[in-house]
C-alpha cells in the first residue's frame, strides 16, 4: 500500500540560502525518483538533493521570501507541513531608546516554548489594560492546491481567553500563554496604538502535528424580531446575541452588516444590544451578517512523547487544566455512578490521549447516539444508553473531566448538502503542550441530518479531526450577567450558543414577543 509521506522533524527549522536541510519522517520512499521537496513553494533543482532515503532527505535552501511550509511530494501524495523560517529576513528584537507612543517589544522570555507556558514580553507603550490590544503568535494553513505554487507567510493567532491566555497587561510588561494552533515566527503586540515590531517565537515539545486547510468562507444572517404589547414609562430591553467566535481554526470574523449599533461590541463573547423606552403596540428587532473563515482541522498524535504525569508536561501549569477539569451543573464530574464508569473504562491507563480515546469509542459503541433531540442530561444519557448529539458532548467532556482531562462543549451550526444549517454541538479536550484536540461523538457515531453527507471513515476520523461544515458560536458555557438585577430575563436552551442570558426587559416594559431566527447561510466561498 502506498502510504502517505510524513514530517516528523526539519532542522534547522531557522536558515539561510545554501545550508542543507535534513527532513525526518517516515515514507519518502528508498529513492527520490520523481518525488520532489517545496520549501515555501519553491522547488529545488534537481543537484540540490544530497540524500533521499525512506526516513531521511538532505537537500539544499533555494532562494525564497520570509518564510514558507516544507513539504515532501512523493506518488502525487502530498506531506503534512512543517515551518522554515529564513534567517535573513527574520524580525529583530527593538534594542536602544523607545521613540514615540507605539507598542515597542524589547525582550520575550523565554523565546521559546510549547502550547499553554507562560510568555512574559516586556518593552513599552502597550497601555495600561488590554482594551482592544492583544498579542499574537504566528499560525498558518495549508494552502490550496490552486495556491501550492505561491509563497505566502503565515497569518497569526491571538492568545485566547478560552485558555486563560492573558495573565497580565501593563504599560510595560505583559503575561501570556501561547495558543492553541501557535506555531514557530513572528510573535507581535496590537493596540490601538499601533502594532510592534515582531519578535521570533518558536514552539517546543509538540507530541504530534496539527493541520489547518480547506479554507472557507461562510455569510451568515441572523436576527431577533420584538413584537411589544404593552410598556409605559422608561423602559430598557437588553439582548445578547451570540458572535462567532474566534478560534485556531475559525478566523477574521467579519461584520458585514447590522440595522442597529450595539450598546456592547464584545461583552463576554456576545454582541450586547439595547432598545430603550419601547412603546406598545410596536415592532422592532435587531439583524446581524457576519463573514466567518472556517478550517478543517487535522491532528497526528504521537501518545508515546507526552508527559503522562500531567497530559503533556507539568511544568506548564496551565490554568486550562483547573477550570476544564471542574465539575459543573451541565457538567457533573463529581457524580459517583459517572466516576465509576469512567474508572472502569480508561483503567490504568495514565496516558490523556488515550483515556480520551476510550471515553469516544464507548459512547460510539454504547452510547446509543441518535439525531433526534432527547430530554435529560449526562447521567441520564449514561443510565438509558440514549444521547443526541447536545448530550453526547457533555458526557464526552463529563466523563474526560472525571478522569482528569480537560475538556469542553462546542455549539453552532452544522452545514449539510443543500447548504441548510443545523443546530449542532460537538467537543474538544486539552493535552498540555499540544492544546484542543476536536471530538465529535455525534458524528462519529453516524447521527446526523438526513441530507448530511457522512463520511465512510466517520468513527476514526471524529476523534482528532474536524470538517470546515459548521460555524462555532461557544466555547465552553458562557455565563452572563444581568444588567439590571431587577431585570425580568429570558434563556434558550439547547440553541446554537451555550450562554445563560439572551433577553432582559428592564422598568415598565410590561409585555413583548420575541421571534429568534435560525442562522442562516447567504454564501459559502472557497479558497
């Protein structure tokens, strides 16, 4: 069988034009016949290859830009990707006096480190709070095989609140952790102030790879109609309209366009809106578009190079470890009869990937997962055997945070063939020094829409990977708060955002509808 070539390892992963560069991996084939290496989409001539061997290639830097993907080609088959950057053109850390009001990025200690360690970038104008600032790693995707040809850099990720990221923001220092999707260049600080000139970054101790590609975009509508029967009086209604949110592998959020201006742009992952002193007998509402570039994801786990004391490395001290291991209401770590069955499951086996592993394939084989909604929550669903795909999520992050792996809930909309949105929920758990690996039980276990297009590899393909048919609107459950707390509030469970609070009617708004719409879709653009 003619199996696909793999990248373990470059080195250097930093150079100049002319070294050599020895690729690592597995699958290259004993010689190179018509196989060929790219770096950054150039293509070595033919006297630049030293050595060709299944596991090894030595082959010489060609002229290229900034920095670019190495990729091995062998049988029309293309590698996973790994980063080179070019010496030469590599930012330099600012030394010498700060001139003007701009962020200014002196040191970064360490300059390297793996997904979730501390960073600690010092220097100057970054401001006295974040604001709208924030710092970024570098990020890229695969590029499509209408791009393959092209040199273009890699794009950047922010640090993420998802993951506790931002530990401490000051005029002159800054605190955080490196994000999910990070990888190996440019590290940057934004303000509205300015961006700073980047300071290189690398990433350490991955047990496995990560892929981004197949990029698309999607146009998103959706809107809430308010229909009042009876106010007097000032009177305030507050609504909290989910924002899809930014992620490694869902980015540039874009709004494109809205009839009403927000009382809050962002508050807690929401867009905040308030109508006040509405009169009876009147209709209004709020409509929102948004354009969202969404990723199909793809991890190769290596279980055997993690730190299995503490799922990749302790030393890291995440906080993501902490608050996605509690138990909560939704949920319930705690409860004895799922503890017991978790035990059960992952035994002793102390490896997180593994035990996560586990907890996937007994809720595909046991979980009895079907589309259709069901009531009840995690125990329930373990007690019958019975789940949809909201309560297949949280058993999955139940039963992985009971045995010790973070994880959490993922809410959205799940696109099928004739471009129809489905409410839809899925998961993701946390290994330290990697960051979120993607689960889908739902999905995994062939419980889908009846016009959604499984794939044949469903179960194996679920636990790791993710398509690019679905928009995310929550991370975890979102707590809000009231604006008023004699605000009368109302909730909406099991929808495309997992948030307490969407509407409060505040003072002498007495009696009103409201109609949410469905998301739904305008255009999907590929690229």
């Amino acid at each position: 069988m003619d199996r696909q070539p793999r990248i373990h390892l470059i080195n250097p992963r930093i150079g100049i034009m002319g070294e050599v560069l020895t690729i690592t991996g597995e699958n290259f084939g004993n010689t190179r016949e018509e196989s060929y290496v790219t770096i950054g989409g150039i293509t070595p001539t033919t006297s630049s290859y030293i050595e060709w061997t299944d596991t090894r290639i030595l082959v010489r830097i060609p002229e290229f830009g900034d920095s670019g993907l190495v990729c091995v080609y062998r049988n029309n088959r293309k590698s996973n990707s790994a980063l080179f950057s070019n010496r030469l053109t590599m930012p330099q850390t600012i030394q010498g006096e700060n001139i003007g009001i701009g962020p200014k990025i002196l040191s970064v200690e360490p300059l390297a480190g793996p997904v979730g360690s501390a960073v600690t970038i010092r220097g100057s104008g970054f401001g006295a709070s974040r604001e709208r600032g924030g710092v970024f790693f570098a990020w890229d995707a695969e590029p499509s095989p209408a791009a393959a040809a092209g040199v273009s850099g890699p794009g950047l990720v922010e640090v993420s609140e998802t993951e506790f990221g931002y530990e401490l923001w000051s005029e002159r220092e800054i605190r955080v952790r490196v994000p999910d999707g990070a990888i190996g260049g440019n590290l940057t600080v934004r303000t509205p102030r300015g961006n700073a000139r980047p300071v290189f970054f690398d990433i350490t101790g991955k047990p496995g790879t990560k892929t981004y590609k197949d990029k698309r975009n999607y146009a998103i509508s959706y809107a809430v109609d308010i229909r009042v029967q009876d106010a007097e009086g000032p009177n305030r209604l507050y609504l909290w309209l989910p924002r899809p949110v930014n992620s490694a592998s869902q980015q540039n959020i874009q709004i494109l366009s809205r009839n009403v201006e927000p009382f809050i742009e962002n508050y807690r992952g929401t867009t905040l809106f308030q109508l006040q002193n509405l009169e009876s007998d009147t209709a209004t509402g709020i409509s929102l578009s948004y354009l969202v570039e969404v990723y199909t994801v793809e991890t190769d786990i290596r279980p055997n190079s993690m730190t299995i004391a503490s799922g990749g490395g302790a030393s890291l001290a995440s906080p993501v470890r902490a608050a996605y291991t509690a138990p909560s209401f939704q949920i319930p770590s705690d409860d004895p009869q799922i503890k017991e069955q978790t035990a059960a499951l992952v035994g002793r086996e102390q490896n997180p990937y593994i035990r996560a592993q586990r907890i996937y394939e007994y809720l595909l084989t046991k979980g009895g997962i079907q589309w259709d909604e069901l009531s009840g929550g995690p125990r329930e669903a373990l007690e019958e055997k019975k789940a949809d795909p909201y309560m297949a999520a949280l058993l999955f992050c139940t039963m992985a945070r009971s045995a010790g792996i973070p994880a959490i809930p993922i809410s959205g909309v799940l696109m099928d063939r004739n471009r129809m949105l489905s409410r839809h929920y899925w998961a993701e758990f946390w290994i330290d020094g990697f960051g979120w690996i993607p689960v889908d039980p739902a999905l995994g276990a062939g419980a889908a829409p009846s016009s959604f297009i499984l794939r044949a590899d469903r179960a194996n393909y679920y636990f790791g990977n993710l398509d690019n048919q679905r928009i995310s609107f929550s991370r975890g459950f979102t707590t809000l708060s009231q604006m008023d707390p004699r605000g009368r509030v109302a909730v909406r469970e099991r929808d495309y955002a997992l948030q307490n609070l969407w509407e409060e009617a505040v003072g002498g708004l007495e009696s009103y509808s409201s109609l949410w719409s469905d998301v739904t879709i305008n255009g999907v653009y590929y690229q």
